[in-house]
C-alpha cells in the first residue's frame, strides 16, 4: 500500500484546524441591504415574486434602518416605486427636491447619520415607458440628454444628503459627468458607487415588478445599453472607463452567474469592488427554500461567502438582515 505523501483532510479534520486555515469569513459589515420604498404613511406591500420582500413607505423604512444599525449592516441602497401619476416621459420627478427618495433620505440621516445610504440613479422607475433613459422617436435611449438628466438626480440626492449616488444606467460617460457636476456644486464628499459591469440579465425581473417598471416596459428590453451576458472583457473595458472617470467603487450585477467577472475586475483594478446578488437571485433561493429543497441559511451563508472569495468587498443583497442575524446566532 502506498500511503499518500501529502494528506490535504489532516487540517480538515478538526474544527480548529478548519478556523485557523478558512481564507474568507463573511461579516454582516460586509453587507448592504436593499429597500423599496413608496409614498404614503403606514405602507407596508408585498412583493409576490420576492417573499419576505415588502415595499415600505418612510416610517417602514426607519425601521428597516433601526434594524441595519442594530446588526451592524453599515448600508443601505433605496430603490424608489413611484406611483404612476409621478411618472412621465421626461422623468422630472427624479430630481424633486421634495420627491419620495429626497425625502427618505432627509427622514434617514436625520435619524441614523451613522447609516451609510446608496441612492440609484436611473431613470426607469420615473419613466412613462420603464427605459433607464429618455429615448427619441423610436424608443431608442439617447445618451447625453439621459446624461443631463442623470446629473440633474444626483445633485438632488447629494443635496438631500445621499452617500453615494450609483447610477445603474449604463450610459456613456456618466461617471465623470456626474463627477464633474458634483465637484462644482460643492458635493466633494459625495461618493460614486458605478454599477461599470451591469448585464442585460433576465434576472432582474422581480426587481422591475418590485419598482413598477414591467408592465410599462412590456416587451422592451435594455440590450442597446446594457452589457451581453456572453462578454466579459468588456466588462474589464466598462470598468476602467469608469474608475477614469472618477468612480468611488465599482460594481458588478448579477452576482453569483458573474463571479468570473468579479474576479476578473478585482484582480485587474483592486478598487473597492460590490456585487449586486440580484431580485432573481433571491426568488431563486426562496423559492426553493419555500417548498424545502434547500436549507435556505445553508445556500444562502454559501453564496455570499461565495462572492468574498471571489472578491467582493462589499455585497447588495435582500438577505441581508437575515443573513446578519444568522451571522450572530
Ligand atoms: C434599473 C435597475 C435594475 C436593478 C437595479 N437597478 C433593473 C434593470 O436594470 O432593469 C435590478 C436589481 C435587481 O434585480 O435586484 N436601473
């Protein structure tokens, strides 16, 4: 018999041993929790394609930060669901100084200056036809006019108090624009997270019920901005621009079909570097979990650990307060 010279499960045998050579250990302080939020008072809705997911009005949304500090969750990123009378074709209400997000953010940092908020900046939930941007006479999303308006939504949320702005829209140029825009206004301190590697993914349809762009957006799809699923040096491309142009942090979006391009651009720039573990993600996980083919703790704990070794230094996710908890038991 001829004995193994180098037994790999001697280190594995012991849970010592296991601690002391474990390379990544998943934090609640690397998590982001991710918020829906709609106008009124005492609004707490459903969201049926994410269970467990609620859209909450502000004082709903207080909570939800009271919890994020109390776990030790350092941010928070607000999507807003408007109401459609607050729609239009030219997306005015996403630079209301008095608008729902403005005003969530006010009500936050008023209450929890500590919390870390993440405001998006695109303009589907805004628009008439569920684009990210303004488009011309054939539907097609025309870049710089979409810029300006871009612009125009950041410095009401730096003015409100965001952290960080992060556009999600994948226009040209955006980054440094906004940059440029914010620097001149006085907003130094207001921080950039690019989503720079953002696929065109069907994974994303929760999300559009959860805002309330999918049935305005109807059979459109976002491929003449969004990337092809099947490039990923173009995501390398994307990023770099970005980081140029000035962004703070960079994210890729989907998580866990990306990880080799989140291993890619870590390793490529070493900036700050999210992950967006997506709607779809989640009602994947919850769906199994629901009828009792996963433990969803288990999977759950195994795919954000998964985004860590894949080098995430921070991670969007809609289980973030359970993971927190799980974290702390
Ligand atoms: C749109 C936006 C989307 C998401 C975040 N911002 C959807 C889209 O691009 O259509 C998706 C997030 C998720 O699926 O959880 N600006």
């Amino acid at each position: 018999m001829n004995f193994p010279a180098i037994r790999m499960r001697r280190m594995r045998r012991d849970a010592f041993s296991r601690a002391l050579m474990r390379e990544h250990t998943l934090l609640p302080s690397d998590l982001i929790m991710v918020a829906f939020l709609v106008d009124g008072e005492g609004r707490r809705e459903a969201v049926p394609s994410m269970p467990g997911v609620d859209r909450v009005s502000i004082d709903g949304l207080l909570e939800l930060a009271g919890e994020c500090v109390r776990l030790g969750i350092p941010a928070l990123a607000l999507f807003p669901s408007p109401e459609s009378s607050a729609k239009s074709e030219d997306a005015a209400e996403a630079w209301n100084r008095q608008g729902l997000m403005q005003r969530a953010t006010r009500a936050l940092k008023a209450k929890y200056p500590q919390l870390g908020l993440i405001g998006d900046v695109a303009l589907d939930p805004y628009t008439t036809h569920g684009q990210d941007g303004l488009i011309d006479e054939h539907g097609y999303v025309m870049n710089e006019p979409t810029v300006e308006a871009l612009i125009k939504m950041s410095l009401a949320q730096a003015e409100a108090g965001m952290d960080f702005v992060a556009p999600s829209d994948m226009m040209d140029g955006r980054i440094g624009a906004i940059r440029e825009a914010l620097e001149k206004a006085g907003y130094i301190h207001t921080r950039i997270l690019a989503y720079s590697a953002k696929y065109a993914s069907s994974f994303y349809g929760p999300f559009r019920d959860a805002v309330g762009s999918s049935a305005n957006l109807g059979k459109g799809n976002k491929h003449t901005y969004q990337m092809d699923v099947a490039n990923s040096d173009e995501a390398l491309r994307e990023v770099e621009l970005d980081i140029a142009e000035g962004a703070d942090a960079v994210m890729v979006k989907p998580g866990l079909p990306y990880l080799d391009v989140l291993r890619r651009v870590k390793d490529a720039f070493g900036m700050p570097t999210f992950v967006y573990q997506v709607s779809g993600e989640y009602a994947m996980l919850k769906a199994a979990a629901q009828n009792g083919w996963l433990d969803e703790r288990a999977v759950v704990l195994e795919t954000l650990t998964a985004f860590k070794r894949a080098g995430a230094d921070a991670i969007l996710t809609y289980y973030a307060l359970d993971a927190a908890r799980w974290l702390r038991e």
